[in-house]
C-alpha cells in the first residue's frame, strides 16, 4: 500500500487544533491534508494504541498530557481527558510495551511522569514522578522511551548533562530509585538517545554540543560510549542546535537534525556500530526540529518556515531533496499509524 496516514503535530496556541491527519503516498512523495481535530492545542508529541485506538498528545503550553479515541474512519477524536503533568513544558511520551503505562518527559524540570491506563485508554490520576538526585529545577527532561525489552525506563536529562533509567518492578508495578546510565560532558546538553535495532547499542544526540555519542548497552543497563563524533563538520558556530535523532529499520544509518544550521546529517554504521559522517543536506525551510523516516522517504517537519520537506533516501542512506514541500503551521512531530 503506496498511501501512509501520519498523526502530524503542531503549535496551535490555546485552544487550537494542534492534532491532525495527514496521507503521505510513497509512489509519489506527495503529502496532503485529510482533517484537523479541533480541541488538542500545542501537541508537540504523539504516540498511538493502535489496539485501543487511543492517541496520546503533549500540550506543552499548558504542561497537560491528553487521550483521544480516534474513530474507525480515523475522521474524528473523542476526548478521554487531560491530565496535569506536574511541571512545565511536557515535551515527550511514550506508550509502555504492555501499554498500561504512559511515561512524560517535563522539560520544565528534571521529572518524568508515569500515568497508569484505564481498560479504556484514559490516564489515570496520581501517576508516579520520576526524578534524579539532583537539584529539580536544574534539570530539563527532554526524552523518555522503554527499554527494548521494556523493564526499564530511561530518561534523558538536558540540563544535568546525564541519561537515567528507572527499574520497574514487576510485583508492584512501581519503579525502583534512579540509576545514572550515562554522563556527558559538561554543556553538551543531551537530547534525543535510540536504540539500535541490534539491541546492543544506543546513539545519544546532544543539543549544545551538536555530537552523536555512541553507547554500548551494558547488562546492568548502563550505556557506555565507544564512540563519538560531530554532526557539523565545520563545527557550531552560531548558535546552532541538534534536535531528533532515527536510525534506519536495517541498523546502517543513523540521521539527526540540526537547527540554525538547518540541516540534516547521516552517518554510516560500521560492523562494530562505529559511526561516521557521510552527509550534510539542507533541511528544505527553517529549525528543522523533528523528521521521520518512512521506506525510502525521509520527510522533515520544518518548524518556524511552516512546512514539510520531502527527501528521497538512497539504497547509500544519502538524502536527495525532491523538492516536494507542504505548508503547514508549526510542525513538530510525525507518526506513521
């Protein structure tokens, strides 16, 4: 099948329709708009029970966290509700393995927040928060994702330059104290992490420091680096700033975003997951904060020139710029569903 729905995400002010559906057909790399959904302003992150039917949304302006039941003809949501997230800036979710948990990541401190899920899909209250041992208010929480065998929840945290992991007990269903996986160097300001397909493997993408680190997953689930390497050949020099970080389905390739800079880097995996710069493309518009990759497209969202930039990727992992641009407010955030 040629033709994609995406969830897309946006800035939208109070109030707006920051939830939308887009189809993207991959035989000709076109994109277009099939509806809004009014009432989910300023989603800047997603994730989708695709069992429930159940779209999960940041609104990051009001530090809430929402579901929706998106109907059969995927035409409309049906609120389940909003949740307080306990700190400003909700800025990432994810969805647990065994989808009774939804994790946020709150950029307006250090804390992560666990909401358990109703049988129907809405967040329950009194969810568990995560932090660190350090001060809170220092801390930027900027990702969150389960581990690839889901018994552990790790966090990025920005502002204390460190990667921490939760234990989750499966008696209790409670997490256990925060353990440090991974510290950065000092101002690199850590991002977005993926894991590797292989399971052995993690590339972290620091903000101020512009680098991919690549880590080894340790059996304890500490991540230790290996190697490391810039995304901008020529440096930062202005002010630029990393954003997103995918690795390709087949483990080759890893793409990261640059903003100021706007450009997209690709870096080629070795045998031993050794990364190195192959190419640096112009994003097609302005702070590219957030891409996906989709088959043998790559499809960026283009925050402050409002639109989606569409690239072709080669058999290589290189990009080729199609030209094909799409206007729309403030993107941020992209699901295939």
């Amino acid at each position: 099948m040629s033709v994609i729905k995406l969830l897309s995400g946006s800035y939208s002010g109070a109030g707006g329709a920051g939830l939308g559906l887009l189809s993207f057909d991959s035989a000709t790399g076109q994109i277009a708009e099939i509806t809004r959904y009014p009432g989910t302003p300023d989603a800047s992150w997603i994730d989708f029970d695709a069992a429930r039917s159940v779209v999960y949304v940041t609104d990051e302006m009001a530090a809430k966290v929402g579901a929706f039941v998106l109907s059969a003809d995927r035409s409309s949501v049906t609120p389940l509700g909003y949740r307080d997230t306990g700190a400003k800036y909700p800025c990432y979710l994810r969805l647990s393995p065994g989808r009774d948990l939804v994790a946020v990541a709150n950029y307006g401190d250090d804390s992560v927040v666990a909401f358990s899920v109703d049988p129907d899909g809405a967040l329950a209250a009194d969810p568990q928060v995560l932090r660190g041992v350090k001060p809170a208010d220092q801390g930027h929480a900027h990702w969150t994702q389960w581990s690839p065998e889901g018994d552990r929840l790790y966090m990025v945290d920005l502002g204390h330059d460190s990667v921490r992991f939760y234990e989750r007990d499966g008696a209790a269903g409670r997490f256990k104290a925060p353990q440090v996986a991974y510290f950065a160097e000092k101002d690199a300001g850590p991002r977005h992490l993926a894991f590797h397909p292989d399971g052995k493997h993690a590339y972290l993408f620091s903000e101020y420091a512009v680098r991919l680190t690549a880590l080894t997953r340790e059996a304890d689930g500490r991540l230790t680096r290996f190697a490391e390497v810039a995304s901008l050949a020529d440096g930062v020099k202005d002010g630029e700033t990393g954003a997103h970080i995918a690795i390709s389905p087949d483990g080759r390739f890893v793409y990261v975003s640059n903003r100021k800079h706007n450009s997209i880097s690709v870096f080629a995996l070795d045998g031993a997951g050794v990364p190195s710069l192959i190419q640096n493309i112009p994003s097609g518009g302005n702070w590219p904060r957030f891409f996906i990759l989709l088959g043998q497209h790559l499809i960026v969202a283009n925050q402050l020139s409002d639109d989606l930039a569409v690239f072709a990727v080669g058999g290589d992992g290189k990009l080729t710029d199609t030209g094909t641009r799409f206007a729309i407010d403030k993107p941020v955030c992209l699901l295939a569903i």
